[in-house]
C-alpha cells in the first residue's frame, strides 16, 4: 500500500523536535520534517520564503501540516504546490482569527520592540527568569526554540502580525486547544477543539493529536 506523505513545519523560533511525541501508524503514514530556513533579508515576503520552504518537498501531492506560525506558513505553501490537505495546529485561518492585543500590536509597530535579542542568547538572560514557572519555560525554549537568529525572529514576528490572508481557504483542518492563550479559542472558527490544550499542545497533548491527525488524513 502507497504510504501517505505528512510534512511537518514547526512554530515560530521551534526546531522539528516539537514533533518527536507525536505517533502515526507507520504502515499508513510517512512523515518529514522542515526546518526554517533564514529570510533571504527582513524585507522577504512571505509568498517567496514559502516558495523557498516548497524546494524541500520531495513527493506529489503531500499533505501539510503546520503548527503556530507554521500553520501560518503551510497556508502559504499550499498556495505554491498541489497537495491532499493543509493541517494547522494551535494556528489561524486567517488574519480576523489575530486577538485584539495582537492586533494592537500590529497597529502600534509594538512588536518591533521586541526582545529578539533576548531569545537569540537566551543562555546569557537566564538569571532573570525568577521562579518555577519561567525557569521551566526558559528550558522549554532552549530545548525547542532554536532559530535565535535576529533577522529570522524580527521577519516571523512582523509576518505573523501583518498576515494579509483575509479568508479562510478550502479544505483546512484545524486542530486547537480550548485554552490556547496566543489564539484564544473565541476568535477561533471552524476547529477541532482539543480539551485542556494550550498553545503547546504538540508537546503534552501529542497522543490526542496524533488520534486526530491518523483520522482525518487517511486516504
């Protein structure tokens, strides 16, 4: 039986390794993992870096599957070559799912603030993450947040901000946790909702998603 193909691209910053708890039946489904690659400057638009992205894909007809931003960005792609279905996870459809705060930070170039430098040598700020709380979430980012490059950071951040997608496209799957705190879910239309899920959800609620993903991409 002709096994069908699933590329994964992450969240914004994340390396593939967000992916290392989900479980597809093997004799069903074979999965390969895209990891960013640098903007060619801060000014690329999202259209060529998806194009970009697509120069990886080695088989016909796939289906994309993309998590945060990356779902943001298999939209994109999805927009460059045929492929069976698009899957975003704990993402948006379009640019009216954005929350109000995100909005406003669009509006207000807030987001250009932003310590990216912060998150590119995060080794050398970890004595200002006080508490359990932040310390475990400083790991978490250290163990998936691999992209520290400035450049990429400032690029993704203003493409997740100013998305000109307007509509929902065709046939997307949406997977979405109920108390997802970057998208929350009232702004969310048309998902799959997975009870207790947070924005990283791929992480602690994989076995969940993997269920849904076995279900929803058979052939």
């Amino acid at each position: 039986m002709e096994k069908t193909h699933l590329y994964f691209v992450p969240g914004l910053a994340a390396n593939t390794k967000i992916f290392e708890y989900l479980d597809l039946p093997k004799e069903n489904f074979e999965t390969h993992f895209l990891e960013w690659i640098l903007p060619l400057s801060v000014e690329e638009t999202i259209e060529s870096y998806a194009k970009r992205m697509c120069e990886s894909i080695q088989h016909d007809n796939p289906i994309l599957v993309g998590v945060s931003f990356g779902g943001v960005m298999v939209q994109e792609m999805s927009k460059q070559i045929n492929c069976k279905k698009v899957v975003i996870i704990s993402s948006m459809k379009s640019n009216k799912e954005l929350p109000n705060r995100l909005k406003l930070a669009q509006k207000t170039k807030a987001y250009k603030l932003f310590p990216t430098k912060i998150v590119e040598n995060i080794e050398e700020y970890e004595h200002l993450f006080f508490g359990d709380y932040l310390k475990k979430r400083a790991e978490l980012y250290k163990m998936y947040l691999s992209i520290r490059n400035a450049d990429y950071l400032q690029w993704a951040i203003h493409n997740v901000l100013n998305w000109k997608q307007d509509y929902e496209l065709d046939n997307i799957i949406h997977i979405h946790g109920n108390k997802d705190e970057v998208f929350p879910i009232k702004h969310i239309k048309n998902a799959i909702e997975v009870d207790n899920g947070t924005h990283i959800m791929i992480l602690n609620k994989a076995k969940t998603i993997s269920k849904i993903l076995a279900e929803k991409c058979k052939c």
